[in-house]
C-alpha cells in the first residue's frame, strides 16, 4: 500500500504563495489554504484544496504547515496570538515560516514550538514570482539537513536549491545578506542605464553587454528588460523589499557594522515608496531617475515628497525614520528631486523599514 502523503496547510496566498502552495497541490499532497483575503486564494480551492476560515482551523488537523505573509509583525501574530499557529497545531507537527522576517522572531517561534512538542523552522526564499511559478526557489533554510530530511520531499516540491545554515534564525539571516548583495546590485543597475542613457547609447545593447561580463547581476539580466520596457509590476514589492532592507539594517546597526551599500539602496526605495510606489515591482528604481512625466505615466506623484518642506529632521518624506546621523543626498537630473537623509533603522520584531 502506498504511503499516504503527510497533510499541508498554506497560510499566506499571494503573490509567491499561491504559485508555491500550488506546486504541492500538484505533487498531491492534501492542502488547506487559508489567506487574509478569500480572493487570492479561489484558484487554489478550484484546484482542490480546502479553504479554512481563521489560520487555527487551517492548521488544526496538519501535518506541515507553511506561512508566506508580509511582515514580521504578521509572522509574530499568524504565530504566536493565542488562538495562533502554535496553539492551534497538533503536537508533531512541523512549521515552516517561507517569509523574509527577523532572525530574532525565528529563533523565538522555534523555541517556543519545541516547547509545545511541535518543530519550526525559518526557511525564507529567493528567485522572485517567477521562481515561484517555475518551482525554483532557493530555500535558505535556518535548520540542519538532518532537521529537514521528514519533509525534504515537500520543499523540493517548489524549491531547486536548498541551503541548510544550521540553526533557527540562521536561514533568515542568510536572507538578509542575499537582500543586501540585491540591494547594490539594484542601485548599479539604475545607475548603469542613466549613464547610457544621458550618453546616448541604445540601452538594451548596453543592458546585453554588462550581461556578458562582470558587470551582470540577477538585477541586470532578470529585472532591466521590464524597467526599460515600462514594466513595473510587482514580482516583488517596492514595499516589502524595504522591509527585508529594514531588518538587514536593523541587524548591521546590532553587530555594530555599516552596510553604506544597502544603507543607500534604503534611502532610494524609502523615497519611491513615499512617493506612491511601495506596491510597484523593485525595478520601479529606474523610475526616480526618469522626467516626472515617466514617473507619473506609472501612477508616482513627487509632490507627496516634501523635500521642500523638510522638517527639522532634514527628511521630507513624511515618513519617521529616527535619526542615525545618515545623509544620503542624491540629485537626480537637477530636477530638484533629493532623496532624503537621516534614515533609522528600526529595531525588533515589528521592523519593516517602513
């Protein structure tokens, strides 16, 4: 008699969740989805799977279950509220958080599952919606490879590549480094096509070009053809990639180091968020270099950012980002458009850079 595969539950159907959750669907394992709005989870329920109406009757009767949500302030309540994840899981069962959060909450989820008689374990991904649709994410798994070896089937379901770096919270933070080398390499990319562009040159054979040399990166070859094309929906938020840069930063500030590579890249996102493209794809970075007619062709608005009415804080942007002494101003095409200094980094479970 074959083996009966291991019950799933999914909490967290959206942009990269759903295409996962659908991929262990396809490999016929039973799943229950559960996703703040109903929507976005209706594919999925047309394709056989459960839907629950609150995270604890998801999880009840699970096996493994999988979170993809936002924030980390979303990990700390799906998981630890008292009728959260933890206290509505059946012992044995384990838990795996595939959201970009705090290597801190990962090692308190963790610890206070094995108290409980249940397994967690941080296991954010990497390869944007497009790895998730292919089903060829990098795992980056905050576990040992003896730790996953009961549900390795599972992962590889959506996953090509699993990295195992040992412990809870190490996966996470693992995460952030990654963030951090994409953080530069977005910034490169922007700057690499304004150069070509104010010289003249054809952009995409320059883009072809640095792609064939040491110059490319994941962001030169996978996101400029959308930005020069005028595509900037989301395969990953403006949004949420402020946040992972938020943690990543929060984490330097605590083992005392600078990170000025991604410290600039925060300051830049921090200003196209501010200025109505927190939900646009990252590639929406090229936008702050563009005419304000470009940049309002993609629904952005320079007026939202008040750099002339800078507070006493020296930032315009309406946003409160404490102060840390920061002072990265950029002029882009003396438009008059200056990103703002002074950015903080926030601290703690709830940070997301916002």
């Amino acid at each position: 008699m074959a083996k009966t595969k291991p019950s799933v539950a999914f909490i967290g159907t959206g942009i990269m969740g759903a295409p996962i959750a659908g991929h262990i669907l396809d490999a016929g394992y039973p799943l229950t989805v559960y996703n703040r709005t109903r929507a976005k989870a209706e594919g999925l329920i047309g394709r056989g799977a459960v839907w629950a109406d609150t995270p604890a009757a998801a999880v009840a009767d699970a096996d493994v279950v999988f979170t993809m949500l936002g924030y980390p302030t979303d990990v700390e309540e799906v998981y630890l509220a008292g009728d959260g994840v933890l206290a509505a899981a059946k012992e044995g069962a384990v838990l795996i958080d595939l959201t970009t959060s705090s290597p801190e909450l990962a090692r308190d989820i963790a610890e206070a599952a094995e108290v409980t008689g249940k397994h967690a374990f941080d296991c954010p991904v990497t390869g944007g919606e497009q790895g998730a649709v292919n089903g060829t994410l990098t795992l980056i798994v905050g576990a040992t490879e003896h730790d996953i070896e009961p549900v390795r089937g599972l992962l590889e379901t959506f996953g090509s590549t699993i990295r195992c770096f040992g412990g809870p919270g190490k996966g996470q933070a693992a995460k952030l480094a990654n963030q951090v080398a994409l953080s530069a390499s977005m910034v490169g990319m922007a700057d690499a096509l304004s150069l070509a562009q104010q010289c003249g040159l054809d952009l995409e054979q320059t883009r072809e070009m640095i792609c064939s040399g040491t110059g490319r990166s994941g962001a030169m070859e996978s996101l400029a053809p959308a930005a020069l094309e005028g595509d900037f929906k989301p395969g990953f938020k403006v949004e949420h990639f402020l946040k992972d840069l938020g943690l990543a930063l929060a984490l330097a500030e605590e083992k005392e180091i600078a990170l000025p590579g991604a410290d600039t890249a925060f300051t830049l996102y921090d200003m196209l968020e501010a200025i109505g493209g927190g939900a646009l794809g990252t590639q929406a970075i090229t936008l702050l270099y563009q005419e304000e007619a470009d940049a309002v062709a993609a629904g952005l608005d320079w007026s939202l950012y008040r750099g002339a009415d800078a507070e006493e804080d020296g930032c315009g942007c309406g946003h409160d980002h404490g102060d840390d002494g920061h002072d990265h101003a950029h002029d882009h095409g003396g438009d008059g458009h200056e990103c703002c200094g002074g950015h903080g980094h926030h601290h703690g479970h709830g940070a997301s850079g916002e």
